[in-house]
C-alpha cells in the first residue's frame, strides 16, 4: 500500500479540519511518554487483594471511581463504628494511601516535570502543526498537549470550555461550564490529569492561578482527595460506563460525533479497546474523510490492526447510511507519520 505524505493530506483538507490524537503524539515529543500499565504498575506497587477486586468491578481503568468508593467507604465505616476483622490483611484507608503513592510515582516516572523540559523550538513547531485544526481531540491525559495550547495560546486560540467559578471568581481552579460551540476546541476524550471533579463540578488546576506547577497541583490534589479525571486502561465497556457518568467526558465524545467534513487521526492505534470512539466516527454521518496516520511498514501487525478497526468502522457505516437512507460515504486515506512536521 503506498502511503500518502502528510502535505499530500493537508492540500487536500477543507478549510475547516478536525485532530485526533493518540499516544504517538507524546511518545514523538518524548519517550518517557510511553505510559506504563497504570493497573499493572499499581498492582506491583504492593495494593492488598481487595483493593484489586475493587478494580476489577469498577474497571481497572477508572482510578479515580476506585480511590473515591474507597475513600466513602472508609467513612462509612468510621460512621458505623465497623471494625476490621482480625484477620484483614489490610484496610481501606491502607489500600487508598497505596493507590495514591503508586500512581504518584507512576506518573512522576512516565512524565516530563514541566513544559520548559521541551525546547522552544520543538513547542514552536508543535504550534505551527496544531494550529490549521479546528477542534482538537485527544486521547492522552498527559500534560504535553495542555502545555503546548497555554504557550501557543495567542497563536492557536483554542478553547477547552474552563472558567472561574461563578461561586468562587478568586479560587485558584477553573471549572468546566461552557459548551465551546463554534470556537476553536481542545477536547480530552479520556480526562486528563489535570481535570478532576469535586463538590459535584468537572475542575482543572490552574497553574496561572496558583503560582505552582501542574505536576505540584495534581501530587497535592491527591492527597487531598482531589483525583485526576482520565479513563487509561480497561475494558471497551468499562471506559464506555465512565464516559457516559460524566457530563464533561459525555460532551467531548459527543462533540466528535457532531464534527463535519475531515478528521485526521495521528498517533492513534484505534483499538478496540477505544470503541466508542471507533463508534463517534463510523456513526457520524456528516463526517465524510478520514485520515489515518501509518508508522512504520504498513505490514506490520499493530497496522494490520489499525487497517482491520477502519474496516470495521466503514462497514458500520455502510450499514447507518442503509438504514437511515441519508448522510455521507466515509473516504478512509493513510498516510505516513514519519512526514508528519510536529516537534521537528
């Protein structure tokens, strides 16, 4: 299969234009983005077995419904007057302060500090990339594509739906209350960690607002029970159940269901795992070309898995487009990320 180079693509993009982001995007700005299995580091980290089955029936994805039912638990217990039987081979509260160090140092570990680790002249070209698009998704829940919209902010003018608290105009966090409608957009599918929810509101640190960096607001945050919003790792329909109990991540995939024209994806392997996605771009019917980025030999397996998934989204397409008898064909071109001007 010959591969298309990204200025074939971006010639033939319409003025308005959608981006889809993967890990492949951080990973190219830097290796120590290869995430581990935040599960698997978790479990390793030493979290009794009940801790585990929590996981397991939450889904070993939503860490942060985890460490909030632990953390109600444990309050109901006090409430009650229960006590742990003697042989309990830990606690709730024991399991909680076990999750928030592991996943402390899993991310201190798979992170950059803070944006100024990343040259100048890689945010200036990351930038110059980013800016043609106008709504930007991603699935990451780094920081990486946050730092690069707060330095090109004059440049990219994008929106993420945040303000000051009606209720609070002075408190350092923003809070989520905007529906960006027509404006540029910046849409983390799966959370981030800087967004966590509290008092019944979706909020981001600030670090504008509080002198501190991100990195420092979101260690801080966990300690005091503030838990970073991002659906990692799991089952399709665990990550689907989280999605869809929160009205901010509700909205960022209902807003790639609603785009029109073309959406380039980079970076992204689009994996089962992430089939509601998968579904958001084979069900929106105004959608009309895809662009799928291909790294390395197109024969290779993880792109023989990417090639599959586009199928499968086609197919399910062709069968909207018969039963609803209105919308458009989906277009699916690939093209190869190695010609593709990001960081360099």
């Amino acid at each position: 299969m010959n591969l298309l180079t990204y200025n074939e693509v971006f010639e033939t993009l319409p003025q308005t234009k959608h981006l889809l982001l993967g890990n492949g995007f951080s990973i190219a700005c830097d290796p120590v983005f290869s995430y581990p299995n935040l599960f698997e580091y978790v479990k390793k980290a030493g979290i009794s077995q009940n801790a585990i089955k929590v996981f397991e029936y939450l889904g070993t994805n939503n860490f942060e419904g985890v460490m909030h039912l632990l953390e109600n638990s444990e309050w109901v217990r006090n409430r009650y007057g229960l006590q742990y039987q003697k042989d309990a081979k830990g606690s709730i509260k024991r399991d909680l302060q076990a999750i928030k160090n592991s996943l402390v140092k899993a991310i201190a570990e798979s992170h950059l500090a803070h944006p100024g680790k990343i040259e100048d002249k890689k945010k200036n070209k990351c930038v110059k990339f980013l800016e043609p698009y106008h709504n930007i998704f991603t699935t990451n829940y780094d920081l990486l594509l946050y730092w690069i919209a707060m330095y090109g902010n004059a440049t990219l003018e994008e929106h993420d739906g945040f303000r000051c608290s009606i209720q609070e105009p002075e408190a350092e966090y923003l809070v989520f209350h905007e529906r960006l409608g027509s404006h540029k957009g910046i849409l983390f599918l799966h959370g981030a960690l800087h967004i966590y929810v509290q008092e019944g509101e979706v909020r981001k640190h600030s670090w504008i607002r509080s002198n501190k960096t991100l990195m420092e607001l979101i260690k801080e945050g966990l300690e005091s029970g503030q838990y970073p919003l991002f659906v990692a790792e799991g089952k399709p329909e665990k990550k689907l159940e989280q999605i869809q109990n929160n009205g901010y991540l509700f909205y960022c995939l209902g807003k790639l269901e609603r785009i029109q024209q073309s959406l380039v994806v980079y970076g992204f392997s689009l994996g089962q795992s992430d089939a509601h996605i998968l579904n958001a771009i084979s069900d929106n019917l105004m959608l009309e070309h895809l662009y799928v980025s291909i790294h390395g030999k197109p024969s290779t397996y993880h792109n023989k898995q990417i090639y599959q998934s586009v199928s499968k989204i086609q197919m399910r397409r062709k069968r909207w487009l018969e039963k609803t008898r209105s919308g458009k064909e989906l277009f699916v071109h690939y093209f190869d990320s190695s010609t593709v001007p990001v960081w360099s």
